[in-house]
C-alpha cells in the first residue's frame, strides 16, 4: 500500500488538494493554513527540504572532487541512488512537481524554474572548473553541455517515477560519463 506522502509526492502539485496534505500529515486545514499560510508556501518549503536532504550534498561532492571525469561520474551515480532510494519516492520532486503546475501558480512554476536552473549552475561551474584544470578541452561547449548533463539528471526522474530499479537507473547515469570530452594530452618537451 501507496503511503500518504508517497501518493502526495507522485501526484505533484497542482493534483495534490489541500485534503490529501492534511490526510497525508495528519493534520487539520486550519493547523495546515495557520503553519503555511497556503499550499504554495507548504509546497515550495517542502521542495527546500528535499533539496537540502537529498542533493545539497551531492552537488558539494561535484565540486569537491578534483578529478572532472570522476566528479561528474560519482555525481550522476550517487543520483541514481537518490532517484531510487526509498526515502525520495518518485523520482526528483523538483522535476516532477513542475509537470503539474498551471501557470495560476506563478510563485511555484518561478522556484521551481530557480531551482532547475541552479542544477544546471552548478554543471557549468564544475565545467569551466574542468577547463581551467585542464581536465576538458577549452574549446568544449560548457553551455550545451552543462544542459545536455542537467536534461539527463531531470530526466532520470521520469523512470524512477515509473518504478526502474536503482541499476536501470544507474545504467542511465553512466551515459553522463560518456558525454564528457577526454582529457587533452599534453604536449611533452623533450
């Protein structure tokens, strides 16, 4: 059996009704109204504590790493982890939410929006890092590729809403590495 939260999450936001929150946290619409003010600003510190829970670290580890091949490898396999874990259910909640919002929820579509594009921030970053350390060509197209890698973190979210087991989605996330240039050779003087 579906748990209430479970259900909640993979519903997203715009389906989700205030009765299927107060179901899910056990609590009455005026205790829900008198801690959020509404279902927006619920919803929207629901998705800051999934950020800081599930992928805040996994960003820091990115940046940490000093290999550009392996920070990037290591990154999109510990997704695949969290895509899959039982604690995240569904898939990314940031990425799924956002397939069910109507442009009646102007707050929510603009953080969800920040937050897509923060994911795909922190890529460019670590890709220009990559060059500068000399880990990636310098004529490599940070912008595409910095999109093509955050489209393929979002888009892991969808099979793992489907249900795909953590190796189905760790084979995904290995198709990252794959997109990486090879490191430049150095010319040796002799």
């Amino acid at each position: 059996m579906e748990s209430g939260a479970r259900r909640v999450w993979r519903r997203g936001y715009e389906p989700t009704s205030i009765a299927d929150l107060c179901t899910a946290m056990a609590i009455n619409p005026p205790s829900l109204y008198a801690a959020f003010g509404k279902k927006a600003k619920l919803f929207l510190e629901a998705v800051s504590h999934y950020e800081a829970v599930y992928w805040d670290d996994a960003w820091k580890r990115m940046h940490d790493e000093p290999d550009m091949h392996e920070a990037i490898r290591a990154f999109f396999s510990e997704s695949a982890a969290i895509l899959s874990s039982p604690g995240a259910p569904c898939g990314c909640l940031v990425v799924l939410a956002a397939i069910n919002v109507s442009p009646d929820s102007r707050e929510v579509i603009e953080a969800l929006t920040r937050l897509r594009q923060e994911g795909k921030d922190h890529f460019l970053r670590r890709l220009a890092r990559g060059i500068d350390d000399r880990h990636l060509p310098a004529n490599t197209d940070i912008d595409a590729l910095g999109g093509a890698l955050n489209s393929l973190l979002e888009g892991m979210s969808i099979p793992a809403r489907d249900g795909a087991s953590h190796a189905e989605l760790k084979g995904i996330a290995m198709m990252a590495s794959g997109m990486i240039p090879a490191k430049p050779k150095t010319s040796r003087k002799h």
